[in-house]
C-alpha cells in the first residue's frame, strides 16, 4: 500500500530536483509499512565533491528537526521529575535574568509563547555554546509572555539548561536518552563525513564554502555545531523514528506523548503543542485532506515531518533546498503541499 501511496507523489518529486533542490526523499509509513523513495544526488558542486546518488540512507542536516529531540529529552527529564514544565526557565538558566523573566516557564519555550525574540546572530560574537546561551539569555523579552511567537532563543538556552538538568553533556544527553533508545541508528549531531551528506548553501560571507556535514545554522555552528536548536543530522528513517516520539509515547511515555499534541497555545493561523505544530486552522499546511488532529515539524534547510493520526500516516520529506540559496521559501512550501495531497489524498476518501 506505502509503495501505491508514493506513485502519484514521484511526478511532483521529480522536477524539483535540479531546481528546488539537489536531493530528495520522501519516506511514507501506513498501517506499519513504511516505503522510501530517493532521487537526486547529494552535491553536483565538484567544489564540495564527491557527488553521489542520493539515496534512502542518505544524511541530511535536519535544521530545525533538532528541536524534537530536544523536546524528547525536556519531556523525558519530566516524566523522571528531574524538572517541571511551569518550572521558570531560570532555574535551568541562571544567566536567565530581568524584567519579566521570572514568568517564563519551560512550557513557554516548549510552545514559543515565551515572549523570547525569534531570532539573533549570536555567532558575530560567541565563540562557543556557553558564550551564545549567555548572550540568549542577556537579550530582553520582545513580546508579551502568551503570545506566540517562533523563537530559537528558547532552544539555544536548553542546550545548557537540560544539560545541567540531565548531568552529562547535551550531545550525550540525546545520544543516550533520545535518538538511541528509538533506534535512530545514524542520528548524530555534526560534523559528518561531507561524502554521506547532501549539501546545503554556499555561505558567502562567513566560512565562505559550500557547506556539506557542518551545520547550516550558523548559531549552532558557533556552538560547536551541538545545540538545542539545530545541528543534528539524520536519515528519513531517523526522523520517522523521533516521530514515534510522540506518535507512540517512546521515551516520554503515552500520557505526555498525549499531552504534546494537545493544543496549548494559538496564533495567526497558527496552533502548537509542546515542541511541535499542529494542523493550522486555515490554509492547506500540509495537504487539503489532512485531519486537524496532523502534527509536525519543518527544518529550515528543507526537512519536514508530519503526522496524520486520522489516517495512520507519516510523512518525512527530506530536501537540501538550500543549496541554491533561501529565496526559494514559498517554493517549497506549494512542493511540500502537493507532495503531501499526492500521498494523503487516497487514504483520505477523497479518490485515488
């Protein structure tokens, strides 16, 4: 069945590679079966070579797909009691300080309501993790605590915070009670041998080269490429295996597998849950025929897994489509869209 479901979504596949992207791989799993299909090839810049076809097993930089591991692990750390989700932020952070701050809870970060400023270029000056979660946590609230706003601040600062919290270093912390325990076998943050990995963007001003087994986030890179937010690297299959995560309860547990999928906080067409996105009230998302109870996430450098419980569905559609630059955002959004209606539509009712 898996196989039929990816028939119709290789016509939309294949003429985005080249232009789109370089790589693709669409992994699909229905009533237990899961089917994988690659095109494309990982880096036909002889600059960054060797080129090769890519394949199912092939390594992705997955961005932002970092922060599900990183909600495993938060949620995990609750289940045991080692912290609490209305616990502040601040006493997993310490650095965490000033006006208002001693309002923001774990489950504000784990939702993006935490009033945290989306986004800053922290690797102007940080030369390594402590230095950039200091610099995270001195940056003010820019929003009122609440109010949705996406935020990688959050994550950078939980790199230090769970590690503190776990008692071993965050790289070892997710190796050990996250991607090991689900069985994403070849899930590690980088750097990686550049040959398995699909390439991303040419970074032109900054480390100058194509990137290919460094991370692309450049905040995650003056981390030393281990955080919270971004930096790990990993296979479909690796991302479908953290999505069991919360699909199934591994590692977390069924109860606040549960209770991550529940709506906690909503904004302009926008719902989330705890660390992940829920089918938005309007607008395609992930396909006309998904349900509203579909879950997911997206990574920046063109990574996406999404979750249909209606229909038993998982999704995992992997792209380096950065490799010819980020204007390509709205591309990849009608790709995404088209790929997921392709393989969703049968399974929904709506014909084959």
């Amino acid at each position: 069945m898996t196989e039929a479901l990816l028939a119709p979504a290789r016509a939309i596949v294949d003429p985005a590679v080249g232009s789109l992207c370089t790589a693709c791989v669409l992994l699909v799993e229905h009533e237990g079966k899961r089917d994988t299909y690659a095109t494309g090839s990982l880096c036909p810049d002889s600059g960054a070579g060797p080129d090769a076809p890519c394949t199912p097993s092939s390594v992705f930089d997955l961005a932002s797909l970092t922060k599900l591991a990183t909600t495993a692990l938060c949620l995990a750390l609750v289940r045991e009691r080692v912290i609490a989700l209305d616990m502040p932020l601040r006493e997993l952070v310490p650095d965490f300080r000033g006006p208002g701050k001693d309002r923001v809870t774990l489950a504000h970060v784990l939702t993006h309501t935490g009033g945290l400023r989306w986004w800053k270029p922290f690797y102007e000056e940080a030369k390594s993790a402590d230095e950039a979660v200091w610099l995270a946590a001195q940056e003010p609230l820019a929003h009122e605590i609440g109010a949705f706003t996406y935020s990688d601040l959050g994550y950078i600062m939980l790199t230090q915070g769970l590690a503190t919290a776990g008692g071993a270093p965050f790289a070892e912390l997710i190796r050990e009670r996250v991607v090991g325990p689900v069985d994403a076998t070849t899930c590690s943050f980088g750097p990686r041998p550049p040959a398995e990995c699909a390439a991303t963007e040419v970074d032109a001003t900054w480390r100058r080269r194509r990137l290919r087994g460094e991370v692309h986030d450049e905040n995650s890179y003056a981390m030393g490429g281990v955080a919270g937010h971004a930096g790990l690297f990993g296979t479909a299959a690796d991302v479908a295996a953290l999505a069991r995560v919360f699909r199934d309860g591994a590692v977390i547990g069924n109860e606040l597998a549960a209770l991550a999928r529940r709506e906690h906080a909503r904004g302009e067409n926008v719902r989330r849950g705890l660390g992940i996105a829920l089918r938005a009230p309007e607008g395609p998302m992930c396909g006309r025929w998904s349900g509203a109870d579909a879950w997911g996430h997206s990574g920046f450098t063109g990574t996406t897994v999404w979750v249909d419980p209606a229909i038993d569905l998982t999704v995992v559609l992997l792209t380096n489509r950065v490799y010819f630059g980020r204007d390509n955002a709205d591309e990849l959004y009608r790709f995404r869209i088209a790929v997921h209606e392709a393989v969703s539509k049968p399974l929904a009712g709506a014909g084959a």
